[in-house]
C-alpha cells in the first residue's frame, strides 16, 4: 500500500524537477551562437546621400553591439567579383547563397532608402544563407534622420531568426529526465504567451526554442505541449517545428557557444580607380577653328558632342582582360557660317568629328587620388566643308589619321570629383578635298566631372586638335589647321 501512494509522489516530484531544470536552463540556452553576417550599401534614391550613409553605419554598428561578426561589405563585394559575380547581381537570392557559403556568412541585411510622398521610407531585409528573405522591417520617417535606438530595434527584430537557426543547430550537452517513453509535439515560439496540456503543470510565457532538436515537436501552432507536464506557449510570431520521440515527464537543455568566425580574404581586389566600366555622355559643344592659308577662320559655333566608352570588366571579371575597353566619340557643328574678311556674302558650312578606340585601362584604387591611366589606340577624322561658289579662296577640308592618346585621370574629391588630362599625336595625317599631301599632329585634353547621384554626373571639358606639314591646292607653302572644342557635358556612368 506505501508502495502504490509513493509512485505518483514520486511521478509528481519528478515531473516538478524537470520543469525546474529546463526553465532554468531555458535563458541560457536561448542566447545564439555569434552571427557572422554582411551588411550591404543602401541605396537612396531621395537625393540625400548621407541618409544612405547614415542608416548603413547605423545598422553596421548596432549589429557589431549585439554582437554579431560583420564582414565589410568590400569583402564581400571582392568575393563576389572572384567568382565571377558581377557587382549588379551580388546580391540576387542565388548569388547571395553562393557567396554565403564562400565566405561562412549566416545572412545578409540588405536595405534601401527612398522618398515617397514626403516621407523618408527605409526597408530592411534579412536575407539567409539559403538566398530566402527570413525577416523585414519598414520605417517612415518624417525627417532625413534614422534614429540609432530605431536602427537598434530592427536590428534586433532582423537578426532573431538567425538566433533561432544557431540554437537548433546546437547538439545538446545536457541528458534529458523524466519517466516512461512517449511521442510528443511541439512549436518553438517568440513572444509566447502562457498555457499548458498535459500533466496539469502550466508556464507563462516560455518557449520551447531552447530545447535540442529532438525535443520540439511538428505542430503548426503554439499552445501544445509535451504530455506528462511540458510546458509551451500559445501564441508565435516566427515558427520552428520538428517531428520527434521524447521522454515524458522530463525536459532538455542544449548547449551554446561563442563561435565567431573570420572569412578568408579573397587573394584578387578589383580596382577601377577614377575610370568607370561603362560611360555614356551628351554634351553642348562650343567650337572654335582657326587655321589654313589664306586663313580660314570660323567664331564660336555651337555644335552637339556624343561619347562614350566600355571595359569588359562591366560584364567579365577576368585579370588583364577586364581593364580591356572600347570608345568612341561624335561631333558636329550646328549653324556654321564662313566668310572672307572684310565681304558681306556668306556660305554655309559644316563640320563633323569622329573617332573610335581601344583602351586599355591600368588603376591604382588603394593610392591617393585613385589615380587611373588610360592607353588610347584609335582612328579619328575630322573635316569641314565650305558650300562656297567657284572663283572664291573658301576651301573645303578633311583629315584622317590613326592615333595614340595617354590620359591620367584622378578623384580629387572622391567619390565626387574627378579630373583628367589627355595628350597624344596623330600619325600619318591624310588629306581631302580642297587640301593635298600628308602631315601629323596632335591633341590634347582636360576636364572635371561631378558625380551628382550615383550613376549621373555632369562635367566641363575641352579639346584642341591640330594639324600640319599639308598644303592647299595648287600651293607648295605648308599649312596647319586647328580645332577646338569646349564641352558641357551630362552623363550616365557605372562600374
């Protein structure tokens, strides 16, 4: 008889300590594993850069608080380019699990930042390394100013999920109590509230996310517990579930670590320095020529400028072949009128520019000035002609010719400001038209580009070439003609 009342007190007793032990081991084996994430650039699109800025340091640094191992973004960005990842594509959903993978990462915050009908809107998202978005956040703000407890907040409610994947990833250290043998389900939850089956014993706000994998069960709501006194809570916000065969009666606590993890540093860096891979501008063009015997001389004249140019680097991330580039450019002249000195009758004219090239690129991003030289091989023309009646000195010309160009181009503010300076001659310079024989010459160049927005810039340049050791028609004496070209330019440019 003492026998059969001493079974259920000690069923009950037992029942009791293993709650005990698992809600006191809950806390601890709650706290994660360290993250090693990456935190992307921002793009804002409300015309305020430093908000971009602001929000990804914001972010950076709250990530860092909490303890969480954060890649730089270069790093990330260099992988990406050394497996052969163009930087526009770094982060789709199947290139963000590939370099996860490469580099050891548990996820990537990505963000952007934007203006909608007079409001700031900042969205983040928590990409895993399985390329799948497993958290987001949204803010509207009335002022171009992310608060840093806010920036806190949403890194705290991003990086939950990941905490969630490094306690289930943990095997467990400490054995499980309890009675006879039973299947159970369960669902890990946050932000629980109290209830209980089973056992009559309830709890208050507990999660069973703590316990190893094993332990938690497979049903899709919250409130069902172990039977034989599991406790559980009712309602969830971010699910874990698993179908298992525990021990009644009895709980299990898993152990953590502080594992944080260094990624390898790629052994290739790409650097594009003051030179983008792709640039395409539109300029008002104001000329100038002056030049030929008798003189040919033509005021500033406005005129309608078109160049551009690519690097393989744009779509091929291969050494030497990527700094490989091609580019072009297009002049002519609008309203051109010439005529002789001291005469009232004028003609009308036209000029036109051309030319194409190779480029090859060298860039020194790391240096001072991010300094870049540009090789340029091309074949250029450049030719006026004079709609002028027989019996007047007015003559027409043309000349085609092969070059080579040098320019050096630096940031003077980065990543605002860049300047160049170009100098190279021309070979072989052939004639046409209303001029015979052959000459040289050469060209030079300068300029300033102002970066406004990401891909937008706007810019001044000028250019001057000149030409020599040809003669008129039916003359001997040697004769040049020169060119210059002044340019407000606009352009899209990307790397």
């Amino acid at each position: 008889m003492k026998a059969k009342l001493a079974r259920p007190y000690w069923r009950v007793l037992g029942g009791v300590l293993g709650l005990a032990i698992g809600l006191s081991a809950g806390p601890a084996a709650r706290t994660a594993a360290a993250q090693t994430i990456v935190v992307a650039q921002f793009p804002d699109k409300t015309g305020k850069a430093k908000l971009g800025k602001s929000v990804f340091e914001l972010v950076v640094g709250a990530a860092k608080e909490r303890g969480a191992t954060v890649i730089a973004w270069d790093q990330y960005q260099r992988t990406a380019k050394k497996n052969r990842i163009a930087p526009a594509k770094a982060l789709l959903p199947p290139n963000i699990k590939k370099l996860c993978a490469a580099l050891k990462l548990d996820g990537v915050i990505t963000g952007r930042v934007q203006l909608q009908k007079k409001k700031y809107v900042i969205k983040l998202d928590l990409v895993g390394a399985n390329g799948k978005v497993l958290a987001q956040k949204a803010y509207s703000l009335g002022a171009a100013e992310f608060p840093p407890e806010t920036a806190a907040e949403a890194v705290e409610a991003l990086l939950k999920p990941l905490e969630k994947q490094s306690v289930a990833a943990t095997p467990p250290d400490a054995g499980s109590t309890g009675g006879s043998s039973g299947t159970t389900g369960a669902t890990g939850t946050t932000g629980a509230t109290g209830g209980a089956s089973g056992g009559g014993d309830s709890g208050s706000g507990t999660s069973d996310a703590f316990l190893p994998p094993w332990a938690r069960g497979g049903s899709e709501t919250g409130g069902t517990g172990a039977a034989g006194g599991g406790a559980t809570g009712g309602s969830t916000t971010t699910t874990t579930t698993a179908a298992t065969t525990g021990d009644s009666g009895g709980t299990s606590s898993g152990g953590t670590s502080g594992d944080v993890r260094k990624a390898a540093e790629p052994k290739s860096k790409r650097s594009t320095g003051a030179v983008a891979d792709v640039l395409l501008d539109a300029a008002f063009s104001l000329n100038h020529r002056s030049g030929l015997s008798p003189q040919h001389k033509a005021g500033v004249y406005p005129g309608i400028w078109v160049d551009g140019r690519f690097f393989l680097g744009s779509f091929l991330d291969v050494p030497v072949v990527r700094d490989i580039g091609f580019g072009g450019a297009f002049n002519m002249s609008l309203g051109l009128e010439y005529k002789q000195s001291g005469a009232t009758e004028a003609w009308s004219a036209s000029q036109m520019q051309w030319r194409g090239e190779l480029i090859y690129r060298l860039a020194f991003n790391n240096v001072t000035l991010g300094p870049a030289f540009l090789i340029r091989v091309g074949f250029g023309s450049t030719g006026t002609t004079i709609d002028a009646g027989t019996g007047t000195q007015a003559r027409s010309a043309a000349f085609t010719y092969p070059y080579a160009n040098l320019d050096i181009r630096l940031m003077l503010i980065r990543p605002l400001l860049r300047f160049y300076l170009t100098g190279g001659f021309l070979f072989t310079v052939m004639t046409a038209k209303d001029v015979d024989g052959s000459g040289q010459g050469f060209n030079v160049g300068a300029g300033l580009d102002l970066v406004l927005f990401d891909m937008l810039a706007v810019g001044l340049g000028w250019e001057m070439l000149e030409v020599s050791g040809f003669h008129m028609d039916g003359q001997t004496d040697e004769t040049s003609d020169q060119y210059h070209n002044f340019l407000v330019k606009v352009g899209w440019n990307w790397r």
